[in-house]
C-alpha cells in the first residue's frame, strides 16, 4: 500500500522508519508524474513486506519539498535509517526503480 505523505507525517513515516522508504515527489499536474504513477503502486505491491513506498505532493506538502530542494518532478528519493542513500529524476522503467529499491533491500 502506498503512503499518502504530508508535512505533517513525513518524519515519522520516513525518517524514523525501520525499513527503508522509496519517496515519489510528484504533482497532478506534471505528466511524467503520471507516467511512472503505475510503477511506484506496482513497486508498493512487489515490495511493500520490505520497503514503504510514499507518494508526496509538492504543491501540497510545500516545506518538505523546500527542504529536500525539489526542483524537477517527478523526483524519488530513498531513504534508510532517516538518510538518503539514492535520488532519481524523472521518468524512468519500472525495472530500474526496482533495480535502484534492491540495493536498499
């Protein structure tokens, strides 16, 4: 199941989470957000007993996206034990975010 993040939740879902946590920051309005939509819910259904997956709104969730300097949606980050340890940006295979999310496994 994917997590909706917020502001409000992002430190407790993301950044004291025991497990690592793939960070989709997109907007409704960005179509290579929409692109890779279906990827991140496939990612959440192939992984989600070993990883979280969030999805954030950056028009929504406006300091988190200041504070991690989002420039470019879609931007994924992956985090462990509350640090980034991969960033991607843009549009890209289902099969190289599921290469990018097995390393942190």
């Amino acid at each position: 199941m994917t997590i909706h993040l917020n502001d409000h939740n992002f430190e407790e879902e993301v950044l004291k989470s025991d497990r690592p946590v793939l960070v989709d920051m997109y907007s409704d309005w960005c179509p290579p957000c929409k692109v890779i939509a279906p990827f991140i819910e496939k990612l959440s259904n192939d992984y989600g007993d070993k990883i979280k997956v969030g999805k954030l709104n950056v028009d929504e969730a406006r300091q988190t996206a200041m504070t991690y300097g989002i420039e470019v949606i879609p931007t994924l980050f992956i985090f462990k034990q509350g640090q980034i340890v991969d960033k991607i940006i843009g549009a890209v295979p289902y099969e190289f975010l599921a290469q990018k999310v097995e390393q942190y496994l």
